[in-house]
C-alpha cells in the first residue's frame, strides 16, 4: 500500500461526489445534515502505517479520536488494536470486537475498580505514575507473572518540550500524565527492579502541533532508559509504547508528515529500539480518521447585516468544538455545493458559517470565502473524522447526525444512526440500557 495515502485528504470533487450519493440515496428527505466517512481512505492509511513499521508491532488506533462502533470494527478487522482513555472506552473497544490483549488502557485517573477489570480482562495497561503501580501491586498480590493475563507499562514524561498547540502538547517540563524522566529517573529503575511483572514503557508527547523531531527525541531518550534497565533486569521490557501525534493537514497549504519518513527517523536514530527486540506499539488516532470525513449540511437561512453575510448551518460547536472555542489554533476548509450536490464556481465572498446553538458565539468559520449561497444549497466541512463527533457537546440538546461509510462501489454504508428528538428528551429522563 503506498504511504501517499498517509498524507491524503478529501478533496472537493469528493465532498461533491458523496454528497450526490447521499442525496441520491434519499438521505436529506429525513435528514439536515450527515457524516460521511470514506472507509476505502481509513484502511488505506492503516495499511500505510502497518507497512512503515515492523509486522511484530501493535497499532492501537485512539479510540478518543473517532468513537462511532462501525468505524472500529473496519480497522479491527484489519489487525488494529485500539487505544482507550476511559473503561468506557474499553467496553467500546470490546463492542467493535477487539481481542483484550490489543486494547491499551491509558488514563490519568484509573480507580482501583477499573484497574481490577483491566488486569481481569487481560489489556495492556499504562500505568500513569508511582502511586498506580502501587494500586496494581496490592492487586497483584499473591499472583505471579505467569498468571497475570495484562501487561503492564509505566508513561513515562521525556520532557522534550512544549508543541505549538499548548491544549495538545504533554511532553513538556510540567505534564498532567506521566513520570518525569529527568524528575524520577531513580524511582522509575526501582520500580521496574521492585516489580517483574512491569514489562512495560509508555511515552506520548502529544498531537497536531508537535513535530517529527520531538516525537524522535522522545523516542531516543525513552531508548536511553531502555539501555538503563536491561542492564539492571535483562529481558523484563517487552512493550514500548510510543504513542501516536503526528499532525494532518487540515488545509491545502500544510503539508503533513508521512508516517514512512516517522518510521525511517526512528531507525536511524533509535536503532536498538527499533531493532525488533521489543513490541512497539503506536496510538495514532487523528491521522488515520481526520482526513476521511466529511460533514454536509444544507444552508437553511442566509442573512445579509451590515454589508457582513451569514450562512446558517446545522453544524456547530456542539460537533465542532475545537474551532468555535479556540479558533487560533483550530480550523477547518469549507466547500460550497448547490442542491443537486455540485461545486459551486467563483466568484467568492466572505461569509460568517454560523451553527445551530443557542449562543452568539457559535460560529464554525468567520471570514469564509465561499460562492454565494442561497437557501437550499449545501455546505460541506472538510477533515472532521477525528476530534469532533467524539467531543459532541450537548448544548442545546441537539440530536447527533446520521453517520455513513463510503466505499469505492456500493451504497452508503449506515455506521450509527442518527439520534432523534424524543431519544435525546429520553436520554435526558432515563439512563440508557447498562446504566446503574
């Protein structure tokens, strides 16, 4: 598989082409707005990964990127693993039918319960610091590693630096997750000489925002470590997690790192690390999800105020988050497309892409350069797959969309259905099934 896909985005004749499936299919006769996510694009960059990196390793897709059960099970089908931030997130894991030992269990907030069903369950499981270990020793106790069906990985903080995305970046001098290396290097090789059954190091330093060379230099000091404790326990370490982070390309004038140049830098200088001597496990979760969808709205109202237009859509911060909040740092590209699901040609003038939410800051997009839309018409955001539909914000209780697979031939693929009206007002009065 060409690594090419790695770094491949939807382009607007895409957006166009779903976009005519899904009204051809009847879509928008009971919809406003939909998902759509191009599945043949997903394994292609998962296979682009698999290949850069040595057939022993486990790449654990970040189930916090992209949630929807019926994406999961496309990429798990394929061999992937799948990282969870929450034992929710594990059980969604199990749901899209992945065997325990390849779901990577990281939070900065395990209980005791939850580390008794990660070790009972038999996940490989990140400890975030020196007061967890402790929690899995008291229970551990009494079991020897023969028995212990989990492996178990200490995160460790290689403190190379901040990102430019400071939201993003958790690998600088003071980080929520994780053991300072510099800090606790002493107490990291004691906990690994106190406990055998520790087998494993974890190290991520954050996403979109940070470069190939801090993820290479994090690499090289976990590697460093690694020397220290063979030295001192030949053969305990059997996991190196090295988490996941490079950035995508979220418009036409960013160009993303492929994953193949990643995997080559990391050879070249990680080269015992990288010597098949240990599993390597990757976490990659935006890079494989945000390039592959697309979300399509119709236009429901355009305001002209003050020589300033608006277009008014059915996405907002509740779907869009990121780039209402804090749109420094986040955006996305629109596309414009008429009623039957064509690009719509220049010229273009500026338009304020404002959301559904009851707040007057609710705006996807300001400044956008857009044909001139009328009612009726749609808009399409681009390199939403990943960090949208799983930060759904339930303001104003708008329902979530319908989301749809798209495949090289064949109908749209329904992935979840779109959540209605009397749902929510339920959901609001009475716990879902398996709530206690």
């Amino acid at each position: 598989m060409s690594s090419a896909a790695w770094v491949q985005r939807l382009s607007n004749d895409d957006c166009s082409s779903y976009l005519r499936q899904a009204i051809g299919e009847g879509l928008f006769e009971r919809h406003d707005w939909i998902l759509i996510h191009d599945l043949n694009l997903m394994e292609a960059k998962y296979a682009a990964l698999d290949a850069a990196f040595a057939s022993e390793s486990l790449h654990a897709v970040a189930v916090k990127a992209n949630p929807v059960v019926g994406v999961l099970r496309r990429l798990v089908a394929r061999g992937a693993g799948l990282e969870c931030a929450s034992m929710e997130e594990v059980e969604i894991a199990a749901r899209a039918g992945c065997p325990p030992d390849q779901i990577v269990f990281d939070s900065p907030a395990k209980t005791r319960r939850d580390l008794a069903q990660a070790l009972d369950r038999g996940v490989v499981l990140n400890a975030d610091n020196f007061d967890e270990l402790a929690r899995i020793a008291a229970l551990l106790e009494g079991e020897d590693r023969g028995a212990l069906k989990a492996h178990v990985g200490l995160r460790i903080n290689p403190m190379v630096g901040e990102g430019a995305i400071a939201a993003t970046s958790v690998g600088g001098r003071v980080s929520k997750f994780g053991v300072p290396l510099e800090e606790a290097q002493a107490e990291i090789l004691a906990a690994f000489e106190r406990w055998t059954w520790l087998t494993g190091v974890h190290v991520h330093v954050g996403s979109q925002g940070c470069t190939v060379a801090q993820l290479v230099a994090a690499a090289k000091r976990i590697e460093a470590l690694l020397v220290t404790i063979e030295e001192r326990r030949p053969g305990q370490i059997v996991d190196v997690d090295i988490g996941g982070g490079l950035p995508v390309s979220y418009d036409t004038a960013t160009v993303a790192p492929c994953v193949t140049t990643y995997a080559d830098e990391l050879r070249r200088a990680c080269p015992t690390l990288m010597s098949g001597r240990y599993r390597i496990i990757t976490e990659f979760g935006r890079a494989i999800h945000a390039n592959c969808g697309v979300a399509a709205s119709r236009v429901e109202y355009v305001k002209t105020y003050g020589g300033s237009a608006m277009a008014v859509v059915h996405f907002g911060a509740d779907f869009l988050m990121r780039p209402v909040y804090n749109p420094d740092d986040w955006s996305h590209e629109f596309v414009a497309l008429d009623p039957d699901g064509r690009v719509k040609t220049w010229p273009a003038q500026p338009y304020a892409m404002a959301g559904p939410l009851c707040f007057g800051g609710d705006f996807v997009g300001r400044e956008v350069m857009l044909p001139a839309l009328t009612p009726g018409d749609f808009v399409c955001a681009r390199d939403v797959g990943a960090y949208t539909l799983s930060m759904w914000s339930r303001h104003c209780s708008r329902a979530q969309p319908l989301v749809v697979g798209a495949t090289a031939d064949g109908p749209l693929e329904p992935l979840r259905a779109a959540e209605t009206p009397r749902g929510v007002a339920l959901d609001w009065e009475q716990p879902r099934e398996g709530s206690s």
